[in-house]
C-alpha cells in the first residue's frame, strides 16, 4: 500500500522542531517519492512468553547473545510483603530461543525497570535505588567470560521516574535522565575507563517521564547518530533530540500521529537497527502497542503492531534476531495485580519498505 505522501502537507511529514519547521529538502523529498509504502506488521513475531515479573524486563544483545534483566514476581501483599519487586534477575536466550533459568543478581534492588547497553565487551546495566533512595542512580557489569555481575556501584547522578538510559556512541558510554527536582533532562558520558562527566541540561526541556536513548545507526550517506526521546513536558506530546558528538540539537516532536498530529505516548522507547530508529509506546488512552520508525529523514505515520497491547509500559531493545518490543498482561489474584506476564515480540526483516 503506497503511504499517502502527496495527499499530506509537506509540514505534517517533517520533524517539527520546538521553534518552527524543517522542511525537508527537494533531494530528500524526492527520495520518499521514490518508494514509498505504508508500515508493515508483517514482519513482527506473535508474542512469546518469557516469563513473570511484576515491573516488567529490559533486553539488549551482547556479542551476539540476547540477556535479559527482570524485577521479581510480585510485588503486593498477598507475597507477605517480600520485597520480591525491587529483586533483580537475569537470564539469557538460547539458541531454541527458549530462556535460561533466572538467576537473582545478588545485592542488587531496583523500584524500576533497568537501562541495559553492550559497551566494552560487557553488558552495562542502571537502575534505580528503591523506597526512599528511588532517584538513585547504581551502576555494575555483566562479564560474558565469567558470566557474573559486578558488585554495584552508586552513581553521584540521580534520575526521576527510573533509571537514566543508557547507549554507546563514539566509544563512550552516554546517560540521559531527569532531574528530580528541576524535571529538566540531562546528558552525561564515561569512558572505556569507567571515568564519569558531569551531567549536563540538554537545553531547558523538562520530562515527567523516564527517557528512552538509543543510535540511529550510520549508512552509506548518513553518519550515526545518538537519539534521546522522552514525552515533553507535563503533556504527552513525544520529543526527540540527538548528538552528533559533539553538540544536541533542538528538541523536535514527532508528527507520526493520526492526521499528522505530534505522537502521544506515556513513556515512548528507541532502538536503532539496521541503519533505522525504531520507536515503540503506548498512547494515553489506550493499551495498544503502536510503532513508527525514522531513517533520518521522516516518521511514517504510526500503526499498532497487530493487536498487540500491554499493562506496563512497553520495553525495547535490539537482540539476536533483530529489534524486540517487551510487554506485558497482568496476573490477578481477587482483582488484584499479584504479577505480569512478560512478553518478547521481534522485528526480523532485514529491510524495511521505506528507502535509505
């Protein structure tokens, strides 16, 4: 199905920056001419249980091995107020893509979902403190030859709402997380040597939502870049900046909505695959997975992947096989939420219908 591009005004395909509009250039425009098609969920696998976790789980790909990183159970009364939601535990994929047993990360809590990133030949993980220390900020390592994790250690950052994200761009490791005072989203860097920044405002944008970072990866025409996303501000409008290594640019929204409106989404989530930024979020109003992606140039309009819909906010994150989205239903016990039932769905095509 041809995307209805010559029906759309040129300002609803562009990224609108905060401040006015990019219009895309005659070359650019051209090239969305040339080939263009509407989304496909052809390619998203149905959903596979994975496993129970009651905050959800973050997946990342690590020399060509897909682990994953879980909250507990459950997380309410009826576990005799365990504390099993704050626990940490990991796993990874087989070659069946069955799961390894989890494993408890020993010593290790979070009151959020983890931020995961392959970097310098181990796998990176954040996450929060919990209780009163929730906007805390702990960082440790997998070793892949050792197949153990680090003892944590306390970041001087701190995040609201969960965890900074984390992604490797030009051989360092980059955060990005809220400030828990001032809302305003902030930057930060460390170095193959474990050497931190300081954190820095990335302009005077503010977040009530944890952000989402990731790498649109380079191609033959277009040199990487690093993209942070988050909902703008107390509305639900989604904003995405990015890094070219040396300087931010402006905070633009993403006008991938129906009729071309700014996207709208509780916590959107990026990961970069295959030369393509792939976005995933679930609307305000709504249960409903949707996913657009951007290849430099342009958002298509986002569409639901089939009927997939989760209770948690959905998790994305690059694996063995391609791009996967994390989502969740919920497990009652007399109407209460006891746990979730994890979910893994993965984009596999090797191309997308939408021209580099």
């Amino acid at each position: 199905m041809k995307f209805l591009h010559r029906l759309l005004a040129p300002a609803l395909l562009c990224t609108l920056s905060l401040s006015g509009c990019a219009e895309l250039s005659d070359e650019e425009d051209a090239l969305l001419e040339s080939d263009e098609q509407s989304l496909s969920v052809s390619n998203w696998s149905p959903p596979q249980y994975t496993s129970q976790s009651y905050r959800s789980a973050q997946v990342a790909n690590l020399s060509g091995i897909t682990y994953k990183v879980e909250s507990g159970r459950c997380g309410v009364w009826t576990c005799g107020d365990s504390g099993e939601s704050n626990e940490l535990w990991w796993s990874k994929m087989n070659s069946d893509g069955t799961w390894t047993a989890k494993q408890r990360i020993a010593g290790q809590y979070s009151g959020y979902k983890t931020s995961l990133a392959p970097f310098n030949g181990y796998l990176y993980m954040v996450h929060s403190g919990y209780g009163s220390g929730a906007t805390n900020v702990w960082l440790t390592r997998f070793n892949p030859t050792t197949q153990t994790w680090s003892t944590n250690i306390q970041l001087s950052y701190r995040s609201k709402g969960g965890p900074p994200a984390i992604a490797a761009f030009n051989g360092r490791l980059y955060f990005a997380g809220v400030d828990p005072t001032t809302d305003q989203v902030w930057a930060a860097n460390m170095t193959t040597g474990e050497i931190f920044s300081a954190s820095q405002p990335l302009g005077t944008d503010i977040s009530t939502s944890r952000v989402s970072l990731a790498v649109l990866p380079g191609t033959k025409t277009q040199a990487a870049r690093l993209y942070v996303a988050h909902r703008h501000g107390i509305s639900t409008n989604v904003v995405v900046a990015s890094f070219d290594g040396t300087s931010w640019a402006p905070w633009q929204y993403v006008f991938a909505g129906p009729n071309g409106e700014a996207l709208q989404s509780t916590e959107p989530v990026i990961a970069g695959y295959n030369g393509y930024l792939h976005m995933a979020f679930k609307r305000p109003d709504s249960s409903y997975v949707w996913w657009t992606y951007f290849n430099g140039a342009s958002w298509p309009t986002a569409i639901t992947i089939n009927n997939l819909t989760t209770t948690y906010d959905p998790s994305i994150g690059n694996t063995t096989n391609g791009v996967s989205v994390i989502t969740t239903t919920n497990d009652n016990w007399n109407g209460v939420t006891e746990s979730r039932n994890v979910y893994m769905s993965t984009y596999t095509s090797p191309y997308l219908p939408y021209p580099l």
